[in-house]
C-alpha cells in the first residue's frame, strides 16, 4: 500500500508500581500493575522516524526506574543506527522521553510549541509542574535549536505522506501524538496520551496531567484520529509486548505494532 509505514515498539526501561499510582481516586484491588518504557520507530518509504528517545542508566538510578537496555541497542535490533536517524519527534520532554542527548547526532527534532513554551516558562517556578522535567534535556533542546535542528509544529502537521502530529495536551501542556498510516489501518502512538490501555478504555485518567479536561478529549482525538480503539498505542502498558508479534524472535521486548495483534 502507497505511503503505508512499519511500526515498532521498543522497550527499554521498566518500572514496579500498584494499580493505585495509576489512576485518579486510585484503585481499590491495587494490584501489582507496572509500567514499560518505550520508544518508537516508524519505517517507511520515505524515512525511518524516532518517536522519543528514552533515558538512559545515570537516569534511570537517579528516577529509580530500571534500564532494560540502551535505546540505541534496541533500535539496533531492527536495523536501525541511531547515529543516523534524520528525523526524532518528541511526544512530551520529560525526562523518559527525552533523553539521550547524544545519540541522535544527525536527527532533527519536532517538537510542540505548546511544549517547549511550558518547561522553558513560568509553570517551570512550581516543583510538582517541573518534576518530572529534566533541566539537562530541555537545555539540550535549547541547544538544537540554536544549531538549527529543531522545528516546531503548532497543533496538527504532517511531516510526511502517512505520517502526521497532533497536539493533544493534556499530560503535558503540549503533549503530541502521531497518526501513522499503516497496512492494517490507521495506528496512533498515543505516548503519554494514555500511559495504559485502561486509562482510554475505561476513562480512568491517569494522576499526572497539566489538565484532566484536556486528557479527557485527548481519548476521544485518539479515537476519532485511529482506524478504531485498537489501533490506538498507549505509551507505558506492558500489554503492548503481548498483544503484538515480535519483530524477532530471538529479541524479547520488540513488537510490531503495523500488523494485527495477537492477543487481547
């Protein structure tokens, strides 16, 4: 099909948590209930693309999130040297997303205005707002776009045939999620859109967001953007890993996610 694009989920980190970190008002079972850590890459006609980038090992000790691998080396077992990947979008920049400075020498990055306005702005005064924001990362991005390798995109955008972003706020003031053309159908890597499935599935927001209204309304632009609901790719669900093939069989935690899934 013209324009239609491969589509991986990479792990690389993982953390254990109960089910009442997860949702807003909790969970009365609060069962065990971790998350995975991923990026993303989309494989095409025209370019191989990187949603988010990761952390790496000193953040992961810092955060007390544990590295499954580097990035680069999951990336690696899809064929793709991060060295030269041209094209890295950035969903949110906290700091599980946007790190790794300095494996993407060649990448130029596409980021929400929205974004780079909130964690270089006045809601960066207040420390539950900037938590989970690294400084190194958005002084790194900082740093792009005085290079001249960041581009800015406000609202929706195409980036290329088959491959569009769209704000949707909500856990972040500019958090964007990509719609990707693939052969099953329209795939939305929704990010921190929805951390879990259960978060859009049973409208249970999950309890970090810059507005619970815009997080909200992100379900329903997730839905109305993808092929159906389960064409939609929550951002830290270890269900992702069951529910689609791997890539390989001999490398645990790469899935494809163009293909239909294999379980529920």
């Amino acid at each position: 099909m013209e324009d239609c694009y491969q589509v991986y989920a990479v792990q690389y980190g993982h953390h254990d948590r109960t089910a009442s970190a997860n949702f807003v008002g909790g969970d009365p079972h609060d069962r065990p209930m971790p998350l995975d850590y991923f990026v993303w890459a989309i494989v095409g006609d025209h370019g191989t693309y990187v949603l988010d980038t990761g952390f790496d090992a000193a953040m992961g000790l810092k955060r007390n999130r544990q590295l499954v691998r580097p990035v680069n080396e999951g990336l690696r077992t899809i064929g793709i040297d991060a060295a030269t990947v041209s094209d890295v979008i950035i969903s949110h920049m906290h700091f599980d997303h946007a790190g790794n400075h300095a494996m993407f020498p060649q990448a130029r990055y596409h980021v929400q205005d929205a974004e780079m306005a909130y964690c270089t702005g006045r809601c960066m005064c207040h420390e539950p707002l900037r938590h989970a924001y690294e400084p190194g990362d958005v002084q790194a991005m900082i740093g792009r776009l005085f290079d001249g390798r960041l581009q800015f995109h406000d609202g929706d955008s195409e980036l290329a045939p088959g491959l569009t972003l769209h704000r949707v706020g909500g856990h972040t003031r500019g958090l964007q999620v990509v719609r990707v053309k693939t052969r099953r159908g329209w795939v939305v890597l929704g990010s921190d859109a929805a951390h879990l499935y259960a978060n859009f599935e049973q409208a249970r927001p999950f309890p970090s967001f810059d507005s619970m209204t815009d997080m909200l309304f992100g379900f329903d632009r997730m839905r109305e953007l993808a092929s159906s609901e389960s064409h939609i790719i929550p951002g830290h669900d270890p269900l992702v890993l069951s529910r689609y093939p791997l890539a390989r069989g001999d490398v645990a935690g790469v899935v494809r996610l163009d293909v239909e899934p294999v379980g529920s």
